[in-house]
C-alpha cells in the first residue's frame, strides 16, 4: 500500500507515464463496462454469469505475465495482482461483446440508408419517382404517404409496384423468387425482427381516395404469370441466363434450416422487451450495411428489374395523364431512365432529394 500512496513527484518520468497509461486503460475499460452492462443485462442475466467465469478462468495466466512483464507489478501481492486481473477481464470481456451492437447502431445513424425521389421529364410528362424499400421506418412512410397526397391534389395519377398475382404463375413466384411463402408475409415477419414497419398498411391511409378515384391509382406492376413466361422464354433462348440461373439456384432447404427458422420465430414471439430492442438495433445495422454496400448483380435481374422496368416505361408512354407519381423499388430507377430514353432522348432527371429509410424508432415520454 506504501507504494500507492507514493507521491508521484518521487517518480521518475517514465513511471508517471506508466501510471498515466494505466489510468488511461482502466478509464476506457471502465466505460466499456458501464456500456456493455445494460446491453448483457437485456440479452439475458446468464450472459452476465458467463463473463465471470471466463474472466475467473483468465484471471491467473494473466496476473502471471503482467507480473512477468511488469517489474513493478512484482512488488504488489499476488492477491491484488490476481483482484486487477479479474476487474480488467470482466470489463474488457463485457465491453468486447457489446462492442459490435455499438457500432450498428453508430453505423445506422452516421451512415443512413437513403432512397432517392427524382423527378423525371421530356418535356411532354413529368414522372416523380419515390424509391422504396418494401421495410422501412414509420417517419419514412409517413412522408412517402404526406408526398402522394399532395401529388394527388395537383392532379398526378399514382402508379405502385406489386406484383400482382395469377394462378397460372403464383405457385412459380412463390417458389423461384419469394423463397417458398408469401412475400408480404415475409417481410412482416422481418420488419417485425428489426423493430420495422412493413410498407402496405401505409398505403391504405389512401384508401378513400382509391375509391373515389380509382383511375388515379394504378397498379403499375406486372403479374406472377408476365414474370413466369419471361422467365421461360430467356431459359429457352437465352443460353448465357440459363447458365447464370442454374449456377445461382440455391440448393434446397432441408428440414434442420426449416426447424431453425421455426425456432427463430418462436423465441423471437417469447423475446422480452430487452432483447426484441438488441436484436432491433443489431438488425438496422445490419440492413444499413448490407443494402449499402455495392452487390454483384443477381441472375435473376432479367426479371425482377430488366423486364419490370420496360414494361413500366411502356405504362408511362402509353399513359394519358402527363403528371404521375411513381412508387418502386429504388433499384429500378436506374434502368427505367435507359428504357425511357429510349423510345425519347429528351427524359432526364430535373431535380433529386434523398430520404432516410431507417433510423431508429422514437421512444418518447411525458407527464400530464
């Protein structure tokens, strides 16, 4: 104890910076402790119990080599050596596994995922088109929502993606894009998981409107069947496609990944509040970073952009109305503009705003 009330004036400098290091170590493995509590405490409390007996398991191979390396922590007991070794394992080890949800959530908020809203013109018709993303954050719908409707009252008619369905190509759908289920139901099940909303409620906020004006709202997109015959026609003559298709074609789900996801659904269902807002966060971050980022183009682009996107400009050249307002993946922009310019030149984007897709859900409070 003589040695930590030493007044550091009798240090040599290279013991001050010693000591000043050291303060800055357990300042920075203290505040990684004090984040990562809550974030152990909310996944569960065993989590908290596994970190102690790790640490205790590392406490004695560590006390040795910091006593190895360290003449000065040689003159200090080996009880204390051991209680300092413990305190830096348990925090470090707590503020490692907190460590990626941290930078989720930072990555969320510093690098929001944006979809574009540009609007397009040659001169004749003027074309707003919203990128979408079929699981988003309520603010982003309710502006999407705020955004028709004033459209609407300035006369545009609205055009929405969806594929629409047929029995003669809804079973081929369901099996070779929508992953065996219901698409809608799909991405429910996912903006759930990630403390998302799903688009389509969204849009009955315009439900009276569709029915007092149905022939201003359009859907735009093609049918299950469309799809199913593009898709054999490019098998049949497209041999470069085929190829890419078959090499691409995932191999089938057994019955262990069914139980899985089976089991996922189940505990997220009995989830508490704690780890429903941990796997949230986790998620975002996760979608920010995986829609972000640059992807190598898919084998089945042909038919989920390529043909949906000229027979979208096909709608909007043929269409009577000069002002509509477009609602679609914001993937699709790009190639609609080409088909586009290609039956007129004169389409260009005149003018662009970005919008964020995801952030974080508001959680406010108040008193009365």
């Amino acid at each position: 104890m003589a040695i930590l009330s030493a007044p550091t004036t009798n240090l040599g400098w290279g013991e001050r910076l010693k000591l000043r290091l050291s303060a800055i170590v357990w300042f920075l493995l203290t505040l990684g402790f004090l984040l990562g509590l809550p974030v152990l405490l909310d996944v569960h409390v065993l989590l908290i119990v596994a970190v102690v007996v790790l640490a205790l398991i590392l406490t004695l191979p560590a006390a040795w080599l910091v006593r190895r390396l360290f003449a000065g922590q040689r003159r200090q007991s080996r009880l204390w050596s051991n209680i300092k070794a413990f305190l830096a394992l348990a925090f470090a080890i707590t503020g490692l596994i907190a460590a990626p949800l941290y930078y989720l959530a930072l990555r969320t908020d510093l690098t929001p995922l944006t979809v574009p809203q540009a609007t397009l013109s040659n001169g004749k018709k003027t074309v707003v088109f919203q990128g979408m993303m079929h699981i988003g954050s309520e603010g982003f719908y309710k502006s999407v929502v705020y955004d028709l409707e004033a459209a609407l009252s300035e006369g545009y008619s609205i055009y929405y993606e969806g594929v629409r369905g047929d029995p003669a190509g809804d079973k081929w759908f369901s099996e070779t894009l929508a992953g065996g289920g219901d698409l809608n139901s799909n991405y429910e099940t996912f903006g759930d998981a990630c403390g998302l909303q799903f688009q389509g409620p969204y849009f009955q906020l315009l439900a009276a409107d569709m029915k007092a004006r149905p022939e201003r709202h359009v859907e735009a997109d093609v049918t299950t069947a469309d799809m199913m015959h593009e898709y054999q026609r490019l098998m049949d003559t497209d041999p470069d496609f085929a190829a890419a298709v078959e090499k691409d074609k995932p191999a089938p789900a057994d019955s262990d990944e069914a139980d899985q996801t089976t089991q996922m659904l189940d505990w997220l269902a009995k989830a508490t509040p704690g780890q429903r807002k941990i796997l949230g966060l986790a998620c975002r971050g996760w979608m920010t970073m995986l829609l972000s980022a640059k992807t190598a183009p898919s084998a089945l682009d042909p038919i989920i952009l390529d043909f949906r996107n000229e027979k979208l400009a096909e709608r909007i050249t043929a269409g009577t109305n000069d002002k509509i307002f477009i609602t679609y993946g914001a993937g699709h922009l790009p190639g609609l503009l080409d088909d586009l310019q290609k039956s007129d030149p004169a389409w260009e984007i005149k003018s662009l705003k970005w919008m964020r897709t995801i952030e974080t859900p508001e959680d406010l409070e108040g008193q009365i």
